[in-house]
C-alpha cells in the first residue's frame, strides 16, 4: 500500500465563497472534482494537469451531458 500523504487544507473551506458558488451553481460533484484536481496537482511534482483532458475526465469519472 502506497504512503498516505497530506497536505495543509483549510478548515471551513466548503464555505469559502468561490466554492459555495461553485457548489450552487454546478452542484456537490463540481466541488468533488475541485478537490480530485487539487490532489492530483498536489500529487504531480510538477504541479500540472496532463492536457488530455478526455483522458482527465475519465480519470475523474466525470462526463459531460453537453
């Protein structure tokens, strides 16, 4: 099993305003996301997302209804 790993996160984040937007305006699985690429940029030593995004979005398990 892989080394847990942590890294500072805000106490009372789920009411800093940008995420309380974000949640009233695309919902709770928007605000999952954020925090799955925050931990993926945190993750990646060069703090980058691949720019496959397809790619991204299935590693998100996310799909778009556009």
């Amino acid at each position: 099993m892989d080394k847990i790993q942590y890294f500072p996160h805000d106490v009372g984040a789920r009411n800093d305003p940008k995420i309380v937007h974000l949640r009233c305006s695309l919902g709770r699985d928007a605000v999952s996301i954020y925090w799955d690429l925050v931990e993926m940029l945190y993750e990646n030593p060069d703090n980058r997302l691949a720019t496959n995004y397809k790619l991204l979005g299935k590693k998100l398990q996310y799909n778009s209804k556009k």
